[in-house]
C-alpha cells in the first residue's frame, strides 16, 4: 500500500440528483499561474450527478490542471472522492483512482476503514478497473475515465477580477448599466450609483476566458446502490493527495 497525503481539495453537498459548483483555476496559492497554468495537485472543479443516460448510476467527476498544457498525470497523485453518508462530516466510503504505467486504476466504491483526515492509504476492493489514459472503460458496474477535455467551466476572468479589484460593481449591484458615465455619482458614501461596469455583463458580452482550454478530467461512474446513503442523500468531497 502506499501513503500519500493531502495536497489540495474541495468539498460540496450532494443529494439525488447532484450538479455541482465548485472552482479553482490558477487562484489557489502555489499551484500556478496565467503564464503556466496550474498543476495536476490543482482541482479545478468537482462534478457529482445522476448519470444521465442511467438514473440507477451516479458519476464523479474530478477536473484537475486548469489552464496548463499538461497532458499526463503523476503516479504520485491519487484523486479521493469521499462520501459521507450519516452526515458526520466524516467519510464512510470512498472512490479512489490512482495512476501507474500510464493507467489510471480504481476500485470503485469502499469502505473509507478507518480513513480518516490527511492521510490515506489504496484500499483495495472486490473490482479493480484499470484504464489507458483518454480510453473510457467498463467493467461490470464500473465506468471510468481519465483524459483531455474540454474545460467546461464557464466564467468571465477578468471581469471578475475587475471586480475583486473595484474596478466593477459589487456582485449584488443590479443597478449599474455596464457603461462608464463620469458624470454619475462617484463617491460610495453617499447616495446615487457608481460610474463602473456592473457587476454581471448582458447576455452576449461576457467573455468566456476558458473556452479552448484543457482539463484532465477523471470520471468514475458507479450504482447508486454501492453507496450508502440516508434517505438518498450524502455528502461528498474530492481530494487530491501525493505520495509522501
């Protein structure tokens, strides 16, 4: 077995049908820049749902490397979907998908033994599934991916930046047009609105700064029924961890 321990994660609700919203592109500390994106330790965005073309499936989706031209991943990177089934806070199960010889491998759903924290160590199943990298796979109950796509996440960068900075209105500004008038009251302590983009572009004029670019994604696809949930619902986390 090997140990590996926590390196980056994100965590998010999941009920039923579960459509997430989460992000990090290159705005975590150390992990990258605009100039060379960021690293495989790096999640961007974590998806978890019901499959679409199977309602008694669920599918996680972990999106790693925003921004980069990386187009493998580390042997020394295992990415852990934990689930929280008695809302405790505390994984019950896990989904775990590690790397050797170009292939990523997973047992799909198991018991979390015990695991708890930074540290993890591979916990071996009853399946093991194994797949080229960009080569989807099915084996049994157990669908999984590991490969190049499509960033799928839609954000205007640098109007959100324009607003973290002042440059735009607040988030929950509705008032501003998107058209700089200096004759509009520029002062915010005093009543009136200010001379700044709004804060959210009309349809058409946001600029989707993602578009063209590359995740590596991995996808696991597994029964609804190997997971144990309560009254249908559970709480599930991605972690990226590396091998210490």
């Amino acid at each position: 077995m090997r140990k590996l321990v926590l390196s980056l994660g994100l965590v998010i609700s999941a009920a039923l049908v579960i459509v997430l919203v989460a992000a990090d592109h290159i705005d975590a500390p150390a992990v990258g820049s605009l100039s060379s994106g960021s690293t495989v330790e790096d999640i961007t965005d974590y998806y978890a749902f019901e499959s679409p073309s199977n309602s008694d499936n669920y599918v996680f989706v972990c999106n790693v490397a925003g921004l980069s031209s990386a187009t493998s991943f580390s042997d020394d990177v295992m990415y852990e979907f934990n689930i929280d089934s008695d809302g405790d806070n505390v994984e019950d199960q896990l989904i775990q998908v590690y790397f050797e010889d170009d292939q990523a491998i997973t047992y799909g759903v198991v018991d979390a033994d015990g695991q708890t924290g930074l540290n993890s160590q591979i916990v071996a199943g009853a399946t093991r599934v194994s797949a080229d990298i960009s080569s989807p796979v099915t084996s049994g109950s157990i669908q999984l991916f590991a490969g190049l796509r499509d960033d799928p996440f839609f954000m205007d960068f640098f109007q959100f930046v324009d607003i973290v900075n002042g440059v735009g209105a607040s988030l929950s500004d509705d008032t501003n047009t998107g058209v700089y008038d200096a004759n509009r009251d520029s002062d915010p302590d005093m009543d009136g609105v200010q001379p700044y983009p709004a804060a959210f572009k009309a349809d058409g004029e946001a600029t989707d700064t993602f578009a063209g670019a590359n995740v590596l994604s991995v996808v696991v696809e597994v029964p609804k029924s190997s997971i144990n949930d309560t009254d249908g619902k559970f709480t599930s986390w991605v972690e990226a961890k590396v091998k210490q």
